[in-house]
C-alpha cells in the first residue's frame, strides 16, 4: 500500500498518497493556477507535505492576476530574446493591471517593435509551454547566467536587501531557496530560462489571448541614474478578452483624460522646457482655478479657526537639521546653495518656519489650539523620471496649516481636521473617499523619531478618530513620516482611479526639537503637540487631479470662462453685450465670442473650450428680452427672459454645481 498523507483543503481534511501535487488536488479546474500552502504561493506542482494545507487561487483573484501577468512578462522575455539573442535581462515583475519587463538592449524598441513582440509572445504562449521550477545555488546559477550581468547582481541579495535593490526584484530572488524556471516545450525540449522566485501559471497556454504589449519607456537599472539605462516594455494580461477590452478602454478614456494634454488644449498652464523639469506655469485661465481654489481654502481655514501667516522659500540650513528634515528627509529636498558663509535650503514644507512663529513669545494654555496656516511655496527634489504633469512636480504651493495643540485636545482637533477636509472634497465634487493610516516600519527604527511610547500613542489617536468616521480604512504600515503616523483621504475619480489628497500627521517630534512650550494652568512648561494637515496637499496636484477627474469640464464656480456669449450675426453683438455686461457686475466670468468665425465654428469652439453656459441671442431673443443656453452636452433652452438667465447662472455659481445639461 502506497503511504498516505493528511492534508486541509479548503479547510475539508483529506488523505491522499504520498507526492500528491497541490494541482492534483484541483485536476480538471483550468482556473485554479496556484495554490497557497501555509500561507506560500506556490506552483501547482508543488509536492505536499503530511499536514499541509492548501488553498486554490483562482486566475481572477488578486494573487491569480498577478500570477499570470508576471508568467506573460516571462513570455515577453523569452520573445524580446528571440528576436534579439543579445538582449539582456533586467527584472520583470506584476505591476497593477499588468507587468513590465527591463531589458539591456543598443537600440530602444520602436512601436513596430513592440508589435513583433506581441506576435511572437502568441506563438510561445500556443506552443502550451510549461513552467518548471528547479532549485540551484548560488554559484551553480552564477556559472549558468554567466551571459545576464543584471541576474548575476541579484544573486546573493537576499531579504530586505532584495527590495531596496531595485523595484520588483524580489519577485526574481529574496525567497529562501534561489530559483530558476525552466520553460519546456511540448516535446520535452527546452525553449527558455530565467532566475525567478516564482510561482508561475502551470504553462503558457493559461495566457490566452487576452494580453497586449501597450508601451516602452526608458528605465534605469535599479532606479538610479548612476546605473545603465534599460529598456522597459509594458503589458497587460486578463483572464478573458472582455476584461482586457474594459481595461484597454478605461486606459483610452484615461489618456483623453490626460491632464497635461487637456492643459494645452484649454490653455491653462505649460511646462516650458528653460524652467526645468517639474515646474509649471499657470496661463491667466489656468490661474483663475488656482485663484478660486486658494479664496475657497484660504476662506475656509479662517473659518475653522486658522490664522494666516507668510514665510518665505529659503532659509538657513540649521533649521532643517532642528526640525530634523536634514538628515531625515535630505533626499527630497534641493541641495545647499552656499551664500555669506552659511548654506541655505529651498525649503520642502512650512513646519519649521511656523515653529519659529509660535516660539517668537510666550504661549500660555489659553492660546491653544494655536492654527497657522498659508499658501507654501514648496519645492522637493523629485527624480526627473518620476516628475508627472501636475501631479508630480518639483515646485509647489501648498495648503500648509499646523495646528499647535495640548495632548488632551489633539483627538479633537484631529476630528476637526478631518471633517475640514470631508467638507473641501464634497465642495470639490469628490464625494468618494476612503482613509489611509501610514504607520511605522517597526524593522527600520533608524527612518524614525521618538519613543515607541510616543509612537504608540499618536497612532492610537489617529486610528481611533479614523474608525469613528465610519469610513472605509485601509492601513499603510510604514507609510509615516519620520515624525509621526498620518491620515491620509484617498479620493477615487470620475473613473475610478484613486489619488492621495489631504494629509493629517501627528507630529510630537518637532516640538521636542524646537523646544515648544506653553504654560499649562497650573503654571508648568509644557511641550503642545504640532498637527500637520493639508487640504488640497498641492494646489498644483489638486488641479491636475481635477481636470482629469472633470475631463476639463469643471463645475461653473471653477470654470475660466463661466458663459460665453455667442451672437446669431454679428447684429446682435450688442445685445449679447449688454446682456454679459449685467453678468459681470454679479461677478461672472464672461467672454464674447466677436470672432469672424461663422455661427457653427463659434459654437464648435465653445464646445471644445467646454464652457457651462453658451449664451445665444437672436432676433426672437432680442425682441422679446430673453437669450438662449447651449449646456455642454449640446441640449438648449431656448427664450430664457434675461433676469432669470442671469439668477440661473449665479445660482450654479454659489451652488458649485456641475452643469452640463438643460435643467427643464
Ligand atoms: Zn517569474
Ligand atoms: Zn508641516
């Protein structure tokens, strides 16, 4: 009788003989293409042990998707190396809705190329190749990859090593045994290798034809300029073509979307290239949305108790190394300019400068919650290849407000702040949100500031303010700053996509360091709690996450141009102008359309500029005191009597309300 072993599935006990697979265990279910032993990964091949228990992972899961865009980033490989032996490899790791793929080539792929690609990428994945994981050592795998100098660099990386050595990379190596794969035709013959931690889909075939190769890009090797530039090529895979159409449609919608494409087109800012990379100016329309987002937040913050205060953009060096931004945050800021005999920095946030006001006199208990707020302009030493639009940039202003308060009253000014900010993303037309709390990475005490106590307890009253929201929370482990955990509100777009928003830290490091004091009531010094938030974070970000998410079309409050004014024939122009003069001195932003442009181009033009309000006369309007609206969706009302026109407008206005369509 053949020994028999105990194994969970699922939860259920079963006996089976001794070398059952994991894949056995689900033999006839195509969709199962891993399984999860104790909690690993691990191939369907995978030999069970007494005792085990397996989960099956299905290819629509989180883990099955990346399981099989990692494998199709293998197939990818073994086809860039077809069509060029002397390639060589880099990493190639999931990334999310898909993989990507580093290689060392001379010449960067073309777009022609990249469709070669796909082609050969079918022919491997028909050929039902299978993946076979095989164990080796260190030396035996340096000996066999002796042609791929980037594999070779990983070998002997193991554990956190691993991570920091390049993006992805501990999706090759990091596991406690080094790999490689084995990639096996039909015939038994050996088509390709490659140094990988795997688990990897039982065989090619699994990838369907539902996967594409979208694009390339330049990438350096491990992240650092010092290193080779690679060749990066992207790609997607689904487990159905139904899914890889959604995507691929999701991903058109987001490129019309495109917030630096729609910039130029309605000509709200630029990035001329002799500023630099990261840095944008604002056209006088672009400036108008700037303009009403800083009156709104600069409004609100004198609403919520806030006291606005100005500082400027550089300062002495040591205020960087008191407050602990130098050496802690030394990347992210720009290097020393040297100047008298002192180094000064362009600085990378307020806090410093705030503390400075609050430490000019005396503060006593009654003071608190002492709130500083104001517009700084801000500037972080962002990669050039990480800079995105308005997204990611390297100068920016930002909504910086420090609230100073006692250690009993910070879980209500935390609730304060919070609400603050539900309010602004509500105003903003972005009503779906979720929390992030950032905590401490306990293995890197050396990235932190202050006791485990301190960070105990500010982390408490984050997460406890966080859960009474009753909002979704998601957690964010070693996602805080050194001076303190942080909450953070997600907004989720028009299209679903989620971008960081506000910031809410609690921060008891920078008080220490510039000696905070006020006096309780009891006459005592005590040391106030700082907490940091931001509204929009930057006002530059903010934007460009709003033009996505509007598609350019913003709600009449934010819009450059509120109405627009398009006569029939030029004979009417007067009319429509005194009509827009009546808007103006309600305070709304109009135009007059006096082109030599025919009727149709005028309004193509307006449609295009996405204005709320196409406002139309013609002789019917004008006979009878009324004007006409064009929404943006092209529908009309037609004979609006001007008083009422105008009180619509305005009433749009206050609401900060979305108008795209007829409202009758
Ligand atoms: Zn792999
Ligand atoms: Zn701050």
């Amino acid at each position: 009788m053949p020994a028999t072993i105990t194994v969970h599935v699922a939860g259920d006990e079963r006996s089976v003989g001794e070398g059952t697979t994991a894949g056995a265990l689900f033999e006839g279910d195509r969709s199962i293409v891993v399984a999860r032993v104790g909690g690993e990964l691990v191939d369907l091949a995978h030999v069970l042990a007494d005792g085990d228990s397996v989960e099956p992972v299905a290819i629509d899961s989180p883990d099955g998707l990346n399981v099989l865009r990692h494998s199709a980033a293998h197939v990818l490989a073994q086809a860039v190396q077809q069509v060029d032996p002397s390639a060589k490899l880099g990493i190639g790791p999931p990334i999310r809705d898909g993989f990507y793929y580093d290689f060392d080539v001379e010449v960067p792929f073309t777009p022609d190329d990249l469709k070669v690609l796909e082609k050969t990428m079918q022919r491997i994945i028909n050929e039902g190749q299978t993946f076979s994981r095989r164990v080796t050592t260190d030396d035996a795998a340096r000996a066999e990859l002796h042609d791929e100098p980037y594999k070779i660099e990983l070998i002997g990386l193991k554990g956190g090593d691993v991570a920091e050595a390049a993006e992805g990379a501990d999706a090759e190596v990091g596991g406690g045994e080094l790999t490689i794969y084995d990639n096996h035709r039909k015939d038994g013959e050996l088509a390709w290798r490659d140094l990988c931690r795997g688990p990897h889909l039982p065989d090619t075939k699994l990838i369907g034809n539902a996967f594409k190769v979208t694009r390339s890009a330049a990438a350096y090797w491990r992240g650092s300029e010092k290193n080779p530039q690679l060749q990066r090529i992207y790609g997607t895979a689904w487990p159905s073509k139904d899914e890889l159409k959604a995507y691929l449609d999701r991903l058109a919608e987001a490129e019309k979307r495109d917030h630096r494409k729609l910039g130029i087109e309605l000509d709200l800012y630029s990035f001329p290239d002799e500023l630099g990379s990261g840095l944008v100016v604002f056209h006088p329309r672009g400036g108008i949305i700037k303009r009403e987002m800083e009156d709104y937040v600069r409004q609100r913050h004198v609403e919520e108790g806030f006291q606005y205060v100005g500082t400027p953009h550089i300062s002495k060096e040591g205020l960087f190394y008191t407050s602990g931004h130098l050496p802690y945050y030394a990347e992210s800021m720009f290097p020393p300019m040297e100047m008298e005999g002192a180094s000064y920095r362009l600085k990378a946030m307020s806090c410093p400068m705030h503390n400075l006001i609050y430490r000019s006199r005396g503060r006593s208990y009654r003071e608190l919650p002492l709130r500083l707020f104001e517009f700084g302009g801000v500037y972080r030493n962002e990669k050039s290849g990480v800079v995105h639009g308005l997204t990611r940039v390297r100068g920016m202003t930002q909504d910086d407000s420090h609230s100073y308060v006692t250690k009993a009253q910070a879980p209500a000014e935390i609730q304060h702040l919070l609400d603050f900010c539900l309010g602004l993303f509500r105003d903003f037309g972005m009503a779906d949100y979720y929390l992030e709390l950032s905590t401490r990475d306990d293995s890197k005490p050396e990235k932190f500031v202050g006791s485990d106590e301190d960070w105990a307890e500010a982390t408490a009253v984050l997460a406890e303010v966080a859960t009474a929201s009753g909002l979704e929370l998601v957690a964010d482990p070693g996602g805080a700053a050194y001076y303190g955990p942080k909450i953070s509100v997600q907004a989720r777009d028009a299209i679903g996509r989620t971008w960081q928003m506000s910031t809410i830290q609690y921060d008891f490091v920078q008080p220490a360091g510039f000696q905070l004091e006020y006096q309780a009531s009891d006459g005592s010094r005590q040391q106030p709690v700082m907490i940091h938030s931001a509204k929009f974070g930057s006002i530059e970000r903010f934007i460009g996450v709003l033009v996505e998410h509007y598609a350019g079309a913003f709600p009449v409050w934010l819009s450059p141009v509120q109405v627009l004014g398009v006569p029939v024939a030029e004979e009417y122009d007067a009319y429509v102008l005194s009509v827009l003069e009546q808007l103006v001195r309600k305070g709304v932003r109009v135009e007059l359309d006096a082109s030599d442009d025919r009727f149709p181009k005028k309004i193509r033009n307006a449609s295009k500029a996405k204005v709320p309000y196409v406002l139309i006369a013609g002789e019917d309007d004008r006979a009878a005191g009324a004007v006409s609206f064009r929404y943006r969706d092209g529908s009309q009302r037609n004979g609006i009597p001007v008083e009422e026109a105008i009180a619509e407008i305005v009433a749009a206005i206050e609401a900060k309300a979305q108008v795209t369509t007829s409202p009758a």
